[in-house]
C-alpha cells in the first residue's frame, strides 16, 4: 500500500470495508465510534485506499482525555494484513500522525490475533509492547452457527438442549425488543450489576447503543412468560461473526430457563443474518491461558478443558463460563492490548499511575494520588494482573529481623518450613546466600514474602542461581497476589544476577486453583524444571479430632502393628543433641541398605541442633523432636524419626531403622509417636515429605514407602512441581544441556583421584 492515499471515509464505505475484512468485528464499525463519542471520547476513522478508490486497510481510532492526558485506543484493530510489512508500517504512520495530532501520548491496540508466540514477536516487530491494561476480553468461546439447527443443537450439551426445549415447554417467549423495551432492559441490568457485582451504563447509553445499532447491527431480544420480562441479551452482527454483549436477567421463573431460550433465539436470529460463528464475548482469561498451553495457539474444544465444572463458584466468570461451555464452541485468546508510544516520559507516567492502582497503596501522597488518577484512564479489565506485576518489585521490603519475619509469616496461608528464618540461616551455611522479602499489601497485611536463596554453583564458572524452596509465600487462588508475588522473585532474578530462579511451591495440581495457577507460571514465561529438588508429590494424614478418631482412620493392619511393637517390649522416648551420633549412624545405615546417597554427618547435625534449639524458644512456630524406638535387650536405638515443625504443620523429614528388631514393628510405633508429639504441639496437619511422582506407575520407586505411609490414613497430594525462570531463556537451555556434562567430568575426575 506504498502509493495509498489516506483519508476519512464514508461511514457506509467504511463498515462495507469492515465487514468484509477478514478479522471484522462490531468495536470498528462506524456506529461504535459515534456510540463512544457520544459520552466522553471522540472517534476518527483512518482508511488507506488504492488507485480505484477501495479500502486496503484502516483503522478506527477512539481519543480520550484523562488528568491531562491523551491517548488513542483502536479496539480490535487496526485492520490490515499484519504479514505485508509495507502496508502494515504506512498505515501505522498515519495512525501515529494522527494521534500525535490529537496530542496522544500513546496508541493502544487490542487486534484480534491469536495469543501465539509468532504474533507476540510480530507485533513487537513494529515498535508494540505489551500494555499493562487490557480493555475487551482476551478469551472468549466461539461457537459455529454453520449448518442447520440440528448440527447447532447436537455441538450443545445435552443438558442444554434440554433446557432450551424446556424453556419452550414452561411458554417462555422470546422476541426482538424495540426502543420502548429499554425500560425493561435497564432495570434487568440493574438487578443483574447489583446481584453479580459489577457497574452498569446508564439508560441513555444504552438508549443510544440502540439507536445506532438496530437493526442493522443488532438486536435487543427479551424472554417472557404470562407478560412479565425475565431476561434480556443484546448481540451485534459484522460479517460472518455475531455477538452476545451484554446480558441480563430477573431473580424471577428461573426455573422456566429463559436464558437458554435467549441464546438460542440470538443464533437463529445471526444464523438468518448470514452469521456463521457466535462470539460469546468473554470467560475467565485464565481459562484462555490454558486452552493456549493445551493446543499451541490453535482453538480447543470447550468442552476438552481439564477444569472441573462443579468446582466453579456459581457468580462472577466462573459461573459465566460454566453456562456458555454447555453451548460447545471453542476456547480462543487473542494477543490482548499492545501500546506504541509516542511521547516516552508520558506514556512511562500513564505505566506507573497503572501501576500505582493496581497496587492500591495506603497512605498515598497526593503526587502519586494525582499519579493514580491516571491510571483511571481505562475501565479495569481482565490485564490488570500484568499491572500489578510491574509495581511488585519496587514494593518490596528486605526483613532482616527474625521475629519480623515469623511474624510476616504468620499472616500468610502456608508458610512452609523452607521459608523458615532457621532454614535460610542453614542454608547460608552451605554456600548459600539468604534474603528475606515481603511484598506489603493493603493496610498492614503482606501480600506476598519469600526467601530468595542464591549461590554460585560452580567457583570457576561466573553465573548463580536462585532458589525459592517451597515459596512464595501468598494465597495462591488469589490470581492478583500471585502475579505480583511471582514478579517479585523475578525482580530479584534480576537484581541477583542469576542464570535463573526455582520454585517449588505446595500447589495441588489437581484442582482449578492449581491449574489457574499453572497457567498463569507459563503465561509469565516459567518453565517446568527439569530439576526437582524436594519431592514433587507428597501425603498428607489430618491431626484434626479425637485421637481414636486418628487412630481409627489408620489401616486395621497398622493399628495392629502399633500394639504389636508395645506388646513387644518396644518403647520411644524424645532424644537431645547427645543422640544425634546414634541417630546418625542408623541413618548412614538406612541408605547403605535402601541404596540412597547420604550427606557428611555435619550437614544433618546442623539441621537436627537447630530445630531442637528452636523447639525450646518458646513462641518460636519452627521446632523439631527426634524419636527414638528402643528395645530393653539392644544396646542402641533400633530406629528414630525426626520431625520438623512450622506452624501447625509438621514434617517427616528423616527416619531411619537398623535390621535389629524389624519385626517387631518399630517405624509403626514410632510414627504414632510422632503424630502424638504433632497433636501436643498444636499440629494439625502431617506432611510425609515425599509421595511417587508418578502414582499409578508399579515402577515408580516410592511406591513400597507410598504403601507404609497410606496404610496411616495419608492422602495424596499431587504438586505442580518446580519451575524456572530466567531472564536469559536461551543461556538458561544451553545450562540445562550443559550441566550434567559439567558433572559427568567432575565425577570422573573426582573417581580418577
């Protein structure tokens, strides 16, 4: 398009363009624009033609002035064909000219591409950066409308058929409303906002919305029963694509499911229209990041997602996307907002006023209260983790006090044993460097912390690593805390200078939460690892209750085992410092029979000193005890256990047993003990610290000690696992081919000396 010619079209010639294009949608038609201009932007439309006179490419741009700044918004454009780069570049010329005309600090696009990585990498190509805001919604299921109503009908659940007969059979209607049906329609939306949380538009924009939108472009259908209105939806129509806007119902006969019946009217009304798809325009983005993970940018069935339909809480998107599911379709995502800026000091106020909200800081000083108003430029949106993101790291706070730290701790979900104050200072001890972060939320509560481990592996070679073991710390089904939390590590990735960073926190990946936030990782560029430190998987025995209620939840075999050891003169006591030698020895004796590598005895004493020396600091939430199972007739414990404790939760850490006495049962009582040491400490929770990583496979090598453990009530908990992020993707690779081959050398050499 080198020799086109730029200028305002005619709005009939502009929709023609529009609804021919081969991604048209109803937020660039003529009437969209005068719609928005109409309360609080202005619109103006850019076309590039060719020598005949015929739209190529164009774009219509949306301006708004907010605190003194302006920007320039394209919803689901521009449209052009993003491969000619020639075409392309003229036309975003003249989107730039024209927007610096309007004095826009920035041009914000959302087209509708695919959240793929090619179209990411394009985008950027022309000078886009991701935007820390998105306006429409990324993810969306889409359902064809092609084919007579059987086939519409027999891509629907059966459920869902059934109630849109049902509907018919309870006499609901269904027909197109006209302008004196806004009335009704308000005041469903009203009732809806006010019972599902969320804002409204007033009557006139509506009221607007229809005059410049009916009938060519949509309709506003209403269901009934015996004259009274129970719901209402508005779909809009470009080309071969429809969609269901905005919706709306009564608390009133919901019973006769008169949203089904709406939905079913809106595709045979777009179906009739020459529709041959139907945008149910928005569900939970992260459903969307999933469905990308699963088919590679292509659309996935939405009736294939690995989520779990009676888990969804029935309001917000949750509830939302469990109702449009039913109607078959695919899952979509497209690549969100980008923004191009054109004044760089501007645009980087509008990112930190963004931010700033997002973060909502108490206290704000009336500079970043004017900054944040900025940030109001935008209704929120679905993006706003990704603001949240970009503040994290500048929020975050060094705890360089102990007490500080448990405290923080203390009112976070979780805390984990690896985050312990004790466990950092271990582990400084071992070429480690340890630091504490809490990432403040509203008021005086914590969003987030962690303990930020990093070391420089091999002294030769100039690179480190980190480590988060078993954190961040935060409520991980909060999606925002998460973002934030995990932009935080990364920060420190950063700040640290390492290759790359490891987490590994107790998220169960069987449930959404679990999968939301597997999603989420591999949206924010993490990597499953090829390295797992601590175990992936784990069991977990509830010390909640009666303890004949524990008892009895054991396996009959076990609870015979117990009384079996005590019948046979076993008994434990609670060791000090002067057993760890005997322990120790039973434990290097354990790996010799097992065939497991143990560490110098240093490394566990250090661990074993400072948890029994926690355990006598009273008010301290870390401790541990070592068991020791003994027999009148043997000279030496015959086994031992050691527990570490954090909080009401504790851990099998260590157990280890010698040949003496196997019979008797000794692991079986002592277990016991154990979980009557939890219970006095006010544990209510019991982590066997390792679980088979692959449960259903015979081959798996914890599966002997998967059956000891499940026989004393344990329930499997499967995690999400460890994963990486580096900054550096392509070192971090060429580290994880290089790295076993470091250590085959290192092996060899040490072998040979």
């Amino acid at each position: 398009m080198p020799d086109s010619h730029f200028a305002q079209p005619l709005a009939s010639d502009w929709d023609a363009f529009v609804e021919s294009h081969p991604h048209p949608s109803f937020l660039q038609l003529s009437a969209w624009g005068k719609l928005k201009s109409a309360f609080d932007w202005s619109s103006q439309t850019i076309a590039g033609t060719d020598s005949h006179g015929q739209i190529q490419a164009g774009a219509l741009l949306l301006f708004r002035r907010i605190a003194g700044l302006t920007f320039a918004y394209c919803p689901r454009g521009p449209l052009t064909d993003w491969q000619d780069r020639t075409s392309t570049e003229h036309l975003l010329a003249q989107i730039d000219a024209t927007a610096r005309q309007r004095g826009a600090a920035f041009v914000k696009i959302e087209p509708s591409l695919a959240d793929t990585p090619e179209n990411r990498t394009l985008l950027a190509s022309y000078g886009f950066r991701p935007s820390p805001q998105t306006v429409q919604p990324r993810s969306t299921i889409t359902l064809d409308i092609a084919g007579d109503e059987d086939e519409i009908l027999a891509r629907m659940k059966s459920k869902w058929r059934y109630n849109i007969r049902l509907a018919e059979r309870k006499e609901v209607t269904v027909r197109a409303g006209d302008r004196a049906d806004l009335r009704h329609f308000q005041a469903l939306m009203e009732t809806t906002g006010q019972r599902d949380g969320f804002a409204v538009h007033s009557f006139d924009y509506y009221r607007t919305a229809f005059d410049l939108l009916v009938p060519r472009h949509g309709a506003y259908f209403y269901a009934e029963y015996n004259g009274q209105v129970l719901g209402s939806i508005v779909v809009l129509h470009c080309g071969p694509l429809a969609w269901y806007v905005w919706g709306a119902s009564s608390d009133a006969e919901r019973n006769r499911m008169p949203n089904h019946a709406l939905q079913w009217a809106a595709m045979r009304w777009a179906k009739e229209r020459g529709a041959t798809r139907y945008d149910f325009w928005g569900i939970p983005d992260e459903i969307g990041q999933v469905a990308m993970g699963m088919g590679d940018g292509t659309p996935v069935p939405a009736e294939a997602m690995p989520v779990d339909m009676a888990a969804f809480p029935a309001g917000d998107l949750w509830g939302v996307f469990r109702f449009k599911q039913g109607f078959g379709g695919v899952v979509e995502r497209t690549v969100g907002a980008w923004d191009r800026p054109l004044n760089s000091p501007v645009y980087h106020l509008y990112r930190g006023g963004v931010a700033l909200r997002a973060a909502r800081a108490a206290g704000a000083s009336p500079r970043q209260m004017a900054q944040e108003s900025v940030a109001a430029l935008l209704p929120a949106g679905i993006g706003e983790n990704c603001v949240a993101a970009h503040s994290a790291a500048s929020a975050l706070q060094v705890i360089d006090s102990p007490e500080q730290w448990r405290g923080i701790l203390a009112e976070l979900p979780d805390p984990h044993l690896l985050q312990s104050w004790e466990w950092g200072k271990l582990k400084a001890q071992t070429g480690w460097q340890a630091r504490r972060f809490v990432l403040p939320g509203d008021g005086q509560k914590p969003e987030a912390a962690f303990q930020y481990l990093w070391r420089q592996p091999m002294g030769r070679l100039p690179l480190r690593v980190g480590y988060v073991p078993k954190g961040p710390v935060v409520d991980w089904s909060d999606e925002l805390a998460a973002d934030r939390g995990l932009a935080a590590v990364e920060a420190m990735a950063r700040r640290t200078a390492s290759l790359f960073v490891k987490i590994d926190p107790d998220v169960d990946e069987t449930t959404l939460a679990g999968r939301r936030v597997v999603a989420l990782l591999r949206a924010r560029g993490w990597r499953f690892s090829p390295e797992q430190i601590q175990f992936k998987n784990t069991g977990i025995t509830s010390l909640a209750g009666e303890e004949a209620t524990l008892l009895d939840s054991f396996k009959s075999k076990w609870r015979y085992n117990i009384r079996l050891a005590e019948r046979r003169g076993l008994a434990v006591r609670q060791g000090g410092e002067a057993d760890l030698a005997a322990f120790y020895a039973l434990y290097a004796e354990t790996g010799q029979r097992d065939g497991f590598l143990i560490r110098p005895a240093a490394y566990y004493t250090d661990i074993w000193r400072a948890f029994l020396a926690a355990q006598k600091d009273a008010g301290n939430p870390a401790g541990g005890a070592l068991l020791l199972a003994e027999h009148p007739e043997e000279a030496a414990p015959v086994a031992g256990i050691f527990l570490l404790r954090y909080g009401a939760r504790v851990w099998y850490f260590y157990g280890a047993s010698s040949e003496a006495r196997r019979r008797d049962m000794p692991n079986h009582l002592l277990q016991w003990a154990g979980m009557g040491w939890a219970r006095a400490q006010g544990c209510t929770v019991y982590d066997w610290w390792g679980a088979p990583t692959a449960p259903d496979n015979p081959e798996d090598g914890l599966q002997g000690v998967w059956r000891f453990k499940e026989g004393f009530a344990a329930e499997l908990r499967q995690q999400i696992g460890a994963w990486d992020w580096s900054p550096t993707p392509v070192l971090w690779r060429l580290y994880q081919r290089a790295m076993p081959l470091l250590l085959d050398v290192m092996r060899r050499r040490h072998t040979s000396e």
